[in-house]
C-alpha cells in the first residue's frame, strides 16, 4: 500500500486502492522568463510521482496549467516593449522545450488560462451571486474571507498573516479584509482585457486554477501539488474559491508539497538572484544527472545546490549505466549463484519498492539500488553467473521508466578506462603517488578524472562530460 503525505492533515496516509482513477493537477509556470532549477525539481518530482502510480497500476489524469496572463507577464512585456502574448508564447515554448530535454513526459495536458476565461468568468460569477464575491470600484471583485472561516486550515495561517504573499493585484486599502484576493481586475487603458458581463478585465491569480480544474476534474478531485511557497496563500485561496462555489468538501484529497531548493542557506529564487535556469543546466549535465539530484533528497526536503553534488549525480547514473551493462554478465566458466545471495538480492528489490511506497522515499530507494549494484558487483568479481537474475531488472525499470536515471552506454576509450580503473586500485591501497601518475597518462589522452562519493568522474578535457 502506498502511504503519501497530505499537506491538509499533516501526516502520512493510506493512499487509494492501485487500480483507482487519480485526477492530478500541478501548478505549472508563469511563462515570463526561464525557470531555474528550483522550479524544475518540482516538475520532475510530480513525473516521478505520476509514473510510480502509473507503474503501480494507478489510472491518472494529469494536468498541469500555464500561466499565460499576470502581472510580471504584463509588467516583463511592458519593460522590453514586447507585446505580453509574443512574451508568454516564447517562454511557454522554452518552457515546455525544458520539460521535453528533462524527460519530464507524464504530463497528459498543459492548459493556458487564457484559453479559458470563459470558465474562469463562469466561477467568478458564481462567486458573486453566492455572496462570496464583493466590488471595489473601479479596482475589481475581490474573494471575501469572512464567508468562508475555514481559511487557513492548508497552512496553519490565517488571512491576518496574508500581508507578506499578497500579489501587486491584490493590494487595495477598500479591502474588508487584508487577506481578501481579487478575483477579477478591470482592465486599465492598454491593459489585456476580456469582456465579462460584470465588467471588462483579466482574471486574478488564484481563479484559473480552480476554473481549469473544475472544467476538467470536477469540483473535487484527488492529487493537487505544486512547491511549497504555493501553500500559502495560493492554495489556500483556491481551496476557498473551490468549497465556496461548489459547496463540496473537500476541495482536493491529497495535498503534496516539494521542498525548497537552496543556494547558499537561501531560498533559490528569481528576486534573489541567486537562480540557475534550466537552460544553463541543461548545458552541463545530462537530463539523466539532474533527475538523479532532484531525486537525491526526498521531496518534501530541502536539496542543497552545490556543484558537488551536481557532479556526484554525474558519476551516479554513470555507475547506473554500468550496472545495466553488466547486469547480463555470463561467461562459461561462471559458478552459479548461491540460494542466501539469491535472497539477499530480492530483499533489497523489495526494499527499493517499500521506499517508494512510503511517501516516494526517492533518496532511500537510491541508496538500496547502490547497495544493490554494490552486490552484484562482487558476484561478478567471483565470476558468478548473474544473468538470470530477475529483481535486479526490475529495480533498474524502475529506475529507467520512473525515475528517467538509465542514460546510454558509457563509451570511454577502452585504454582509458584501463588507466582509470588502474588508479582507483592505487588510490584504494594508498598508494597516491601512482594515482597522481596515472591521472598525468589519463590527462595525456584527453581525459579528466575527478573524485567523488560514487567513484571517479571522467570528462573530456574540453568540459563535454562522457556518458551516450
Ligand atoms: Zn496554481
């Protein structure tokens, strides 16, 4: 059984029986600008998340939708003289581009806001014949917390703390509340507009989500997820813009959260500056090797940015890669495989599962795999015949078709790696003289050796990292 934690709880659950249908939808980008990799680990977290279930056996729906029109598309068009549409059209692009580099392939719809205005216009409405809704003239129609006293049961906050996430939008001193969002802006001369029977505007920023939710899912449905930053106020706004109009509760089942990724103690984020795209990631490391460092961390942790450990993921899915290759290790004079090595085989395959169906335990079922590889390894060393093995194959599925981490087959020149594996024997017995050495030979024909937690990094010498 799988166990997810649910953000609206706080604590684990029972997931759904596998077989169950999964609507899941995932706030997506605001298409005004490249995403760092902060943005990206949530994006492959979900895949992941998406494909286990599927791999279980879980039907799933998953959307997740695009930003399209906001105030830093409007305000990013304005600065560069662009018209807002060309803007979100190219980093949608881009975007989605990234997602497809990133292997991130699970996703079944990318909706855009502006392609529905007309569902968003039908909730607002409804909004406001239910009384939810008020005006603020000349400004907008503003949600008013005081009809829903829920609000706040996602976080732990409430709308008197709302002051340091409202949007430039939603600032208005005619508001009832502080917390109150605007739902729908009329629209300012050179402002995009879309007629509305209460009002010519564009929507405000928590309405598409429900509106695009409730066409496809209904008005309740099963996964929700995004970053943590979206639980307040975000979610919050979503689940009272959802519950006030439909009258159903819950909103959503299972609320799931990714954790931060910092650069130096702080938050990665675009205001801070302290950012790296996807784009320029993408330059140095292989899809395969980011993939593995988003999923080095569980999800709901932090994940640390350093280059290090960038650079382990590297070497990781290149011992990955190995492993695939050796897996079908037979030659004649192999001895068979022993019953107790048999067993302790199939008990980590378990493990590896067990970490996935604990709240996608993604580092744990990593450390396992390596234990695994480890293992098997060893046999081979003793010239053990490991090809009829089967967990190991399903263990390396899994890691191929959910976690996207089996990139192609390694191809150093066979002289090099000679060297290298002659230096990691020398390094291993203490001897750094000959490693040092023997780096030197490696260097001469064009490689570079580097040392990290999961063995030696090889890179050609003008930067392109060796694996397919
Ligand atoms: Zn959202």
């Amino acid at each position: 059984m799988i166990q997810i934690y649910n953000t609206l709880t706080k604590r684990k659950e029972e997931f759904l029986a596998p077989g169950s249908k999964i609507r899941m939808f995932v706030c997506g980008p605001t298409v005004y600008d490249y995403i760092h990799i902060g943005n990206a680990r949530t994006f492959v977290v979900f895949d992941v998340i998406a494909k286990y279930l599927r791999y279980r056996g879980y039907g799933v729906n998953y959307i997740q939708n695009i930003t399209d029109i906001d105030d830093r598309i409007i305000k990013r068009a304005q600065e560069t003289g662009q018209n807002w549409k060309e803007l979100s059209e190219k980093f949608e692009k881009i975007f989605l581009d990234n997602m497809k580099s990133l292997k991130v392939d699970s996703v079944d719809k990318y909706p855009r806001a502006t392609d529905h205005i007309p569902e968003i216009i039908k909730q607002v409405r409804t909004l406001i014949e239910k009384g939810n809704a008020y005006l603020i003239e000349d400004d907008g129609y503003y949600f008013d917390l005081k009809t829903f006293p829920e609000y706040g049961k996602l976080s732990g906050r409430t709308s008197e703390m709302a002051d340091d996430a409202v949007s430039r939008i939603d600032e208005n001193s005619k508001k009832r509340d502080r917390g109150d969002f605007c739902l729908w802006k009329f629209s300012k001369e050179g402002e995009p507009s879309w007629p509305a029977d209460f009002g010519a505007g564009r929507p405000g920023w928590h309405i598409e989500d429900t509106a695009i939710t409730e066409k496809y899912f209904g008005p309740q449905y099963e996964i929700h997820g995004g970053g943590q930053d979206l639980i307040f106020p975000h979610h919050e706004a979503e689940i009272a813009q959802q519950e006030s109009a439909s009258g159903l509760k819950p909103f959503v089942k299972y609320w799931l959260h990714v954790g931060f990724l910092v650069n130096k103690g702080g938050k990665m984020s675009k205001s801070l500056g302290n950012f790296l795209t996807i784009e320029k990631a993408l330059e140095k490391y292989s899809p395969e090797a980011l993939r593995f460092y988003f999923l080095s961390a569980h999800y709901r942790s932090l994940l640390d940015y350093t280059e290090e450990n960038l650079k382990q993921a590297e070497v990781a899915i290149t011992r990955i890669a190995e492993f695939k290759n050796r897996l079908r290790f037979y030659d004649q004079n192999s001895k068979p495989i022993n019953i107790d090595d048999v067993k302790e085989i199939e008990k980590m395959h378990d493990e590896i599962f067990e970490a996935m169906n604990d709240d996608f335990n993604t580092p744990k079922a990593i450390g396992v795999l390596f234990d695994l590889i480890h293992k098997i390894n060893n046999l081979i060393d003793k010239n053990i015949d490991v090809s009829q093995l089967t967990p190991p194959i399903a263990a390396l599925g899994l890691f191929d078709s959910v976690f996207g981490v089996v990139g192609g087959e390694v191809k150093i020149a066979k002289e090099v790696q000679k060297l290298i594996d002659e230096r990691e024997v020398a390094r291993k017995e203490g001897d750094f003289a000959r490693a040092d050495e023997l780096r030197e030979q490696i260097k001469n024909l064009g490689y570079e050796v580097e040392d990290t937690i999961y063995g030696p990094l090889v890179k050609k010498l003008h930067n392109a990292i060796v694996t397919n």
